[in-house]
C-alpha cells in the first residue's frame, strides 16, 4: 500500500492563505494586497493573526478577509475564481483599440516625439486607399464586439482624405458584421481647418485628442514646428474654438508631456488646462524612447524627480476642487479604477500582461502590423502585414508570446512587490532603454515611477481625508467608472 504524508495540513483552521504582498505603512498599519487586486489595510493585532494563520481568534477579521478573497475557504472558491478571471477579463475578448497610422508625416518636431515621424514634405509616407481598406478589412477580424479606431500619426489630418474614407468604410463594415464602432483622432490641431470640423461633424466622429504641455513658455519648449517656432498660439486657438463653438458635437481632450522644462511649472500646467475647461489633466511622464532617447540628458529626469513633481501637483489639484465640478488627474483616476474595482480598466499602458495585440494592435501607413504604437520603431515588434499575413498568424509570433509572457510578470520580482495588481510592465520601453525585454527592475525608472505612484495614491486615499473625498468625487463623475 502506498503511504504517503505529503502535503498533509495540520493547522485546525478551515482555510487557505491566498497569495498576497504587505506593504507596512508604519508599526500600525500593514496593507495586504492579492493578484486579483483585492486589499485590505490592517493593524499590527490583526496582520498578526493573518500571517501566523490564527483568525480564527478574530471571526469578524476572518469574514471580511474571506469576501476580499485574501484568505480562501470551501465557501469562497468560485467567488474569488470569478475575481480572478473578472480582474483579467481583457485576455478573453480580443483587442477592441486599433491604431491607425494615415501618415508618418508631421508638421512638427517635438522634442520627445516617440513616432520618430517624418517631415511634412516627405515623399512615400502616406497610407493609399487600397491599403486602408485592406486594414480595415484585418481590424474587423477581431472577435472583439466593440471596436475602436484611433488615428495617430505623424499627423493624421496631413492624410485626411484617407482617414475619411476608413471612417465611412469602418461604418459599413460594422454594419456587416454586426460589431460596434468608434472613432477619435490624435491630432496636434494645427492642420486642421473648417472642411474637416464639418466633416467630422457630418460624421458624427465626437472624439478628438491633442497635446497641450501647459503654458506658452513651457509647450514651445517641447512643441515646435520643423522650423523651430513655437506651436501654443495655433493649438489653443482651435481648442478655443472647438471647446466654445462646437462645445456639443466634440469630446476634446489633451494630453500633457512632463519634460525637464516642466517641472517647475506644476500649478502653471494645471491652471492653463482649468484656463480651457478641460476636465482633467494627464501628468505623462516621458520615456526614454524615439526622438526623447536623442536628448535625454536635456529633457528626461529621474523617477524621483518626476514623483516629487507629480506629488506636489497632485496637492495642487486637490486643492482646485473646491467646487461642485471636479477636475482630476487622469493617470490617477485609472489607478483609482483599479484600486477600487474589481473590474480592471482596461488601459493598455498599465496592465498585465500588456495590451500589446491583447487589447491593441497598430497599423502602420504601409499596412505593417505592430504590436501597439510605440512597437512600430522596432523591426522586431512587427507582427505581419495586412496584405500577406492571416489574423492567426499575428498570434503566433514568437516575439509577441514572449511579450506577453515577460509582461505577465512572473518572471520578475514583480511577484512579490504589493503594487503588482495596479500596474503593468512595457517591454518596448524596456527594449528600448536597456535593449532587452527581460527587464532589470533595479535599472528601471518606469518600475520606480509606477511603485512611487501607487503607493502614494493608497497612501492619500487611506490617510488623507481631503483626498479620500476629492478622490471619490471624480469616480462619481467618471463615465467609465460608474
């Protein structure tokens, strides 16, 4: 007969430890986080009776912790299993956003641009009708229900009469195949003009995305035109225009760049982007990737440099509502998302595995498929062509499994960091800073950037009532997360 005392329990409590990280505060206060981002912040007695498996002392400690799914019982198993898979329901749909690169043209040349793009007069640079119906054709072989077309560029609207045909096309072709789809333009505005207002307006295409780095003196810094003069002035006076004249037919948003320049200029950003009634700003922090990589040492920073900014603008912003319209930070309000629900955002930066061809793919002016857009600087993030490759073919690529296997995270010490849950790793921002995608975590700002965030944030909404209530505020009024 066979014996055996492997794995043999002798604890009498009637659970299982989840596996979780502790991140302690102080001698008081131990935050206890899980894969599936559940947390629970407990005192000095109670992550006692956690780690030294007696809750049964504390059964009130004990149910709590068995509904965040921290310990695990005969009772909670399929309950903290639909967590897990509802936490990373992203792997099961497909990718919903496409990128869309019209042109590589711009008629720009900002000092960290990450497309690399190419001159307005370039020649050989522009997506053909052919092509764009061939892309459009690869996108709707997604099994995603919902789909999002996003033109990036270069500048999209120095190809416009392609990005209109692709939106008219994309229309019919939903209509075929009985998906849903959306469109926004990422547009630094300057080339647009009354025909394309009306033709997005006729079109019904709400979303528009520029970039605003703030105040004059900062955004000419960063933004400028190939001849070297500042772009604020003709930026902001179609933002004006939109934001006042067609307020009902646009969504515009704006997204700001953090460079060196910026970092004195914290209260200044945030009053320039309250000045134009956006809702919220975005605090980018700048990688070290594409034009940016050129001019590091002018115009990048440490990560305490840049946490030290986002902190202090941070106080600055919760400071600002004081009134019944919220005004947020949007990198923070993702977070908070995926803090606070169970339900991951979505947001392809920050998650894992990465939305590389996950939840994105992008399509480049020639139809060569990427893995997102930063992946279309590097040959060796190109999956395949719409003309020649089949959408399973996509999938099997080599460099894309291991994207999506060093982006899981498994293979780092990511597994035993606390933040793990809440943020997610860039293997292209990896490949392009130390030329591998296994990165080395002590080298790497980003992982410094993305842990002081988190845990600043927790830190304020645990500790900080002013926070807490401006925190929850903006959720309130946050589409996505209501």
């Amino acid at each position: 007969m066979v014996k055996s005392y492997y794995d043999a329990t002798f604890s009498e409590e009637d659970y299982i430890l989840n596996n979780f990280n502790v991140h302690k505060f102080d001698d008081d206060n131990y935050l206890v986080t899980t894969e599936h981002g559940a947390w629970a912040l407990l005192n000095k007695q109670e992550y006692d009776l956690l780690r030294l498996h007696k809750l049964s002392e504390d059964p009130n400690l004990l149910n709590e912790l068995k509904e965040k799914g921290i310990i695990i019982t005969e009772d909670n198993t399929a309950d903290v299993v639909k967590a897990y898979r509802e936490r990373y329901h992203f792997l099961f749909q497909g990718p919903s956003l496409h990128i869309i690169v019209p042109t590589l043209r711009c008629n720009q040349r900002c000092i960290y641009c990450h497309s690399r793009a190419e001159p307005e007069s370039g020649k050989g640079y522009d997506m053909d009708r052919d092509t764009a119906k061939a892309v459009v054709d690869f996108i709707f072989k997604t099994p995603s229900p919902v789909i999002i077309i996003e033109f990036q560029g270069g500048d999209c609207l120095l190809n416009y009469e392609i990005t209109e045909f692709i939106i008219d096309y994309a229309k019919e072709k939903a209509k075929q195949c009985k998906k849903n789809v959306g469109f926004s333009l990422v547009t630094n505005l300057t080339k647009m003009d009354e025909s394309i207002i009306k033709s997005l307006k006729e079109r019904h295409i709400m979303g528009l995305a520029t970039s605003l780095d703030g105040p004059k003196e900062v955004h000419d810094k960063n933004r400028k035109y190939i001849s070297g003069r500042g772009t604020y002035d003709d930026v902001v006076y179609w933002i004006k225009r939109i934001k006042e004249e067609w307020k009902f037919d646009f969504n515009l948003n704006a997204l700001c760049t953090i460079t060196r320049y910026s970092l004195d200029y914290g209260k200044e950003i945030v009053d320039e982007y309250m000045r134009w009634q956006f809702n919220g700003v975005w605090l980018r922090f700048l990688n070290n990737i594409g034009f940016a990589a050129d001019s590091w040492n002018k115009i990048g920073y440490s990560a305490s440099e840049y946490l030290d900014f986002y902190k202090r603008t941070l106080d600055y912003i919760v400071h600002k509502n004081n009134g019944e319209k919220p005004f947020s930070e949007l990198m923070t309000v993702i977070f908070l998302r995926k803090i606070l629900s169970k339900r991951d955002p979505m947001f392809t930066d920050i998650q894992s595995p990465c939305g590389a061809a996950i939840g994105q793919l992008l399509y480049n002016y020639n139809g060569d498929i990427h893995t997102c857009d930063e992946g279309k600087l590097f040959e060796e993030f190109k999956l395949g062509n719409v003309f020649s490759s089949k959408y399973e073919d996509i999938y099997k690529n080599e460099n894309l499994i291991a994207m999506m296997d060093i982006s899981s995270k498994k293979n780092y010490l990511c597994d035993n960091c606390p933040w793990n849950p809440y943020c997610g790793i860039c293997p292209i921002y990896t490949y392009a800073a130390q030329g591998t995608i296994v990165s080395k975590l002590a080298l790497n700002d980003r992982c410094k950037i993305m842990k002081g965030l988190v845990c600043h944030i927790f830190e304020k909404l645990l500790f900080s009532k002013q926070h807490r209530e401006t925190f929850f505020n903006w959720l309130k009024h946050d589409k996505v997360f209501s």
